[in-house]
C-alpha cells in the first residue's frame, strides 16, 4: 500500500465521510452487540480510538451511558464534537484527547470500554490493554477489536471498500489473520486483573476482557 501522506484533518475528513456512509449501518448494531454483552445498559462507556465518534454515539443512543470519547487526533475530535452536537448528545457524549498507552482517566472509572478499528494501529498492545484494565471498575467489561457486526453487514461492506480500493483487501486480510489473532490472544494473557479472551465470530475479532466483582 502506497505510503499516506495526507494531513491529519484529511485523514480525519475521509474517516468520517467513510463513517457516515459505508460504514453507517455497522455502529448501531456494534453497540448494541457490546451492550448485550456487557448486560448493563447504565454507567460509564469508554471508546478509545473514537475518531469522530459514530460508535461513541451509537453506544449512547442504544443506552443510558455516559461515554467519553477519547482520540489522540485533534482533528478527529474537533468533528467528534461536531457529530456529538448534531446528535443532540453534548450532555452524555465528551470527547477526550489522550493516548491509549496513557489514558487520562483515573482507576477504576469506567464499567465498559469499546474499541472498533483503532486496535491495528496500536504500537504497543500490552500497554494499551493494561490501561484499558486499570480504568475498569469491579464488574466492567472491554470490548476490543474489529469487525462489522454480522456476516451480511461485512460482505457488503468489505465488498464496497476493495471496489473503491484494490489495496485495502490486503488491510483487512491481514486484520482478520490467525497471526493477528494469535497476537491478540499472547497481549491479553500477560494482563493482571482481568479474564481476558479472544473472540472470532461473524462480528469481528475481539479481545474480551472481564473484571471480576471482587477484583
């Protein structure tokens, strides 16, 4: 793949044209997946990675979280805020910029964290699912990885996506690949405090990441 030499506020512009388009149907039924899942539909909901914020809202919309919204992209969150705006959503979404492997956030703050796409960019996996662990509270649950939700969802998408660009078949092979999901399962089995899992299913590839009531 050819190297990506456009702006921040390109690659923040394009992420969310593909949002609001192609990738539109995918965050209303990830949400409602991770809520499912985590079986609470109340407390406090991290996205790491957000960008400009469609699953961040989406998990709102499909709850009665609070959910912060957190990138290291400036651009990113400026149009985050924008699309939070629009959704009628500033009082239960807040963006909040910082680092995966640093997350400004304090101990056990959070009853969920979601993550769709951003985890193939991570350079330091381990780091980042340690943060991920410490901010969760007693009974919290992470949700971490990438996918589209269902099998039809990923067909059409996935389809779409290699018809706009031959080159990003590659990308995703590679993100859906057993190395990738052996990666996965060797950062999660080196985090304290948790039960950490990797799930691959017709949704995506997730790592699962469960803190128990008593930890």
């Amino acid at each position: 793949m050819s190297q990506d030499t456009r702006t921040e506020q390109e690659k923040a512009e394009g992420m969310n044209r593909i949002a609001e388009t192609i990738f539109a149907p995918v965050y209303p039924v990830l949400a409602g997946m991770f809520l499912e899942r985590f079986g609470r539909l109340d407390g406090v909901c991290v996205d790491l990675g957000s960008g400009p914020g469609h699953l961040a809202i989406a998990v709102a919309k499909a709850s009665d979280m609070m959910v912060w919204s957190l990138d290291f992209s400036a651009a990113a969150q400026a149009i985050a805020e924008t699309n939070i705006r629009n959704a009628g959503l500033e009082g239960r979404v807040r963006t909040i910029r910082g680092d995966v492997t640093r997350l400004p956030l304090p101990d056990a703050s959070a009853d969920l964290v979601v993550s769709r796409g951003s985890v193939f960019f991570w350079d330091d996996l381990p780091a980042a699912l340690h943060e991920a662990a410490r901010i969760l509270r007693a009974g919290g649950m992470a949700i971490i990885g990438g996918g589209f939700g269902n099998a039809e969802l990923n067909e059409r998408i996935v389809r779409e996506m290699i018809r706009r660009n031959p080159d990003w078949e590659g990308f995703n092979r590679k993100n859906i690949s057993s190395e990738t999901m052996q990666r996965f399962l060797k950062a999660v089995s080196v985090v304290e405090g948790v039960d950490g899992d990797v799930v691959c299913d017709d949704s995506g590839l997730w790592i699962v990441m469960r803190k128990g009531c008593s930890a």
